[in-house]
C-alpha cells in the first residue's frame, strides 16, 4: 500500500504543529481524527507515550499510504476529520490546505493553473433571492436516479496492480441508456502524489474500464443496491478529462438531459450549479448551497460548488436539472473571496458542448448515439 507521501515533510510538520497548537494530540481526541478510518488498519499504527509524537507518528505512516482496501484514503479522513473539529483560524488554514492537497493528488485530478488575474465576487451576489420553484426538488431527485458511484481497478502491464491495487473512486452519470460519462482521470485510476500525474497505457486503460462497477442508488450505507458492469471504453480524452464508457446493458434508468449551450455568465450575474457526487465512494450527495458560477469560457466552466475527492466526474447541473459541465477537479486562485472569506480554490467542469464537439470530431459514432437518446 505504500506510495509517494502525498505530502512533503516539512507540510506533515505543519500539520503535527497545527494539530498540536489546536488541541487535536490530546489523546482523547484522536478517536474523533480517526472516525470513519478503517478499524483494521488503525490497529496497525504504532502506539507511542507522547501526545506530539503520536501525532507525528500517525500523519507519517498515513502519508505513505494511497488508499486501503475499500478505496479510502486515511489521511484524506484524518485531515478531514481535523477541519470539524478546529474553529481556530490558524491551525484550521493549514489542515484545509493539506486536505486540498491530498484530495487532489487522491484523485488523480490535474493540475488546473490560473492563467489570468480573477476579479473579486461582488457582495451583493450573496443577498439576492435564491429560491426555487418547489419542482426543483422532485428535478433533483429524478436526476439523482442516473448518477453512480464508480470503482476503478488499476492495471499495470496487463495484470492487476500490485501492491498499489486497491481501487479508485469517482462519480459517473447516464447521458445514454447505456452510455456512462466520467472522467478520464477515474478511469486512469492513479494517484498524482509526488509528482506529475502517471497516465495508464492504452491497454490497461482500456482493462481498468472494462473492470469498472458503477453502482447506481448507492444512498446509504445499509442500501445493498446492484453493481453495474462496463462493457468498454468508448472514448476519452485526457486534456478535456471526459471518458465514456458502454455499460453491459442500459441501465432502465433516465438519462440526464443536456444544456443546449454552453453556460456563459456576465459580470453580476447570478447562477447556480448543482452537483450530485459520490465524495470518497461514498455514499451519494448533493451540493445545493455556495454553488455559485464564477465565471465560464468556452472550455471551463469554474464554481464555488462544494466537492470532494471522489466527486471527479459528476454532472454539473442547472436548476432546471440540465448537465452543463463534466466536474473535473480545482482551480487554485489568488485574491478571490467568496460570502466574506478568502479562497485558494476554484472547482472546474468541463463544458459539455466542448466534449460533445470533441466526440463529433473523434467519435462521431458514439456521438451520434448521444444525440439520438437526447432527442427521446
């Protein structure tokens, strides 16, 4: 299970101080830091006499490892953990700015550069009426039928993976009753820790899809709902980060339906996206609130939505629970505030008109099939 630390030393001795300046070594409370980790492998780790060393000694060994057996990533828990758990504003930037880093990097998401200076949201975005029709609830609930949890096997040189196999999480959506969208990144199923992000060969990507189980209904824990299979990789690309994948047989669910045009927004504009999302495989969700658009192009559409790791590969919805976006991953900004507070980061889809040009360009069959099950 051992991989290249998702964080440096001297962020892991950042994390240790801030744990320590915020009370968190307390013994008492590291059972709250561990809620929601693996029993098993929190039997593993060293018991030691000092509280600090504790610390230490647990960030350490859970940074060497990329994720446990049922796809999680303890760090990624502990450090969320540690954000709930702190109201001091100090220690609470520094944990935030590690669990974006390891999320990130769990992920696999690329990196997404500011390429130009980004204005400042306007106050009064945040005091205009954002009420929606009642409707949008029994919307919300339909969409959410075509949305599945995604675990992705990683292969190397054919064969399973071996001692990093454990698989990958994302979140995938029916734009076709057989026809799955998600990320490339999910279906690449590495992890971007250490370094640039490790792109899988043709044919273990393909492999890796074929062994993809995308389970829809997926509410609860205490749900047993079914596993679907995938068939094949259809079409990917890596810079758009879209995939699509052909499921064994249609799922006998609805399909999301389509923007029919890319979302553009002017400057005091007000406009929300709504993402439904498997955060860390788990189970489903949807954000609904601080969803506001930023800002879009022809390519990117970037949001102050919340996501997780996990979340790669949702749709990005309108209120009228129409798909504009294909969630990708973060954007890190600089002089961005949003409802009062400072941001590092920016989450960015990928616009859908672009993909569907990019289909028509590369895969005009598969594109084809996505026209004629939006116009059913």
């Amino acid at each position: 299970m051992a991989v290249t630390a998702y964080l440096s030393p001297e962020a892991v001795l950042a994390v240790r101080d801030a744990a320590l300046d915020s009370g968190l070594a307390d013994p008492s409370v590291r059972p709250l830091l561990f809620e929601g980790i693996m029993t098993r492998y929190r039997g593993t780790l060293p018991m030691l006499p000092a509280p600090g060393r504790q610390v230490h000694s647990d960030l350490v060994e859970m940074n060497q490892v990329e994720r446990l057996v049922d796809g999680s990533v303890p760090l990624e828990i502990w450090l969320r953990n540690a954000v709930a758990q702190t109201t001091q504003a100090a220690p609470l930037a520094v944990f935030q700015q590690a669990l974006d880093d390891v999320a990130r990097a769990a992920a696999g998401e690329p990196d997404v550069l500011a390429d130009r200076p980004v204005p400042e949201i306007k106050e009064e975005i945040v005091h205009r009426d954002d009420t929606v029709p009642f409707g949008f609830l029994r919307g919300g609930d339909r969409a959410g039928l075509a949305v599945a949890r995604l675990k992705v096997p990683p292969y190397e040189g054919g064969e399973p993976m071996r001692p990093n196999g454990n698989p990958h999480a994302g979140t995938g959506w029916l734009i076709a009753p057989g026809l799955l969208v998600t990320n490339h990144h999910v279906v690449n199923a590495r992890t971007a820790a250490g370094g640039p992000r490790v792109l899988a060969a043709p044919d273990d990507l393909r492999l890796q899809a074929r062994h993809t189980r995308a389970r829809f209904d997926y509410e609860t824990d205490d749900t047993g709902t079914e596993e679907a299979e995938v068939q094949e990789l259809l079409a990917a690309d890596p810079e758009l980060d879209y995939a699509v994948l052909r499921l064994t047989a249609p799922a006998g669910r609805p399909v999301l339906r389509l923007a029919g045009r890319a979302l553009r927004v002017a400057r005091g504009d007000v406009v929300a996206v709504n993402i439904i999302q498997h955060p860390g495989g788990a189970p489903k969700r949807v954000a609904l609130r601080n969803n506001l658009v930023f800002e879009a192009d022809d390519r990117d559409v970037r949001y102050f939505t919340d996501t997780r790791g996990g979340s790669s590969g949702s749709p990005v919805l309108t209120d009228d629970w129409e798909v504009v976006a294909v969630h990708r991953g973060t954007r890190r900004v600089e002089n961005v505030s949003f409802q009062g507070r400072g941001t590092a980061f920016v989450n960015v889809g990928t616009q859908m008109t672009a993909v569907l040009a990019h289909l028509a360009a590369r895969s005009p069959e598969v594109y084809a099939e996505i026209e004629a099950a939006q116009q059913q």
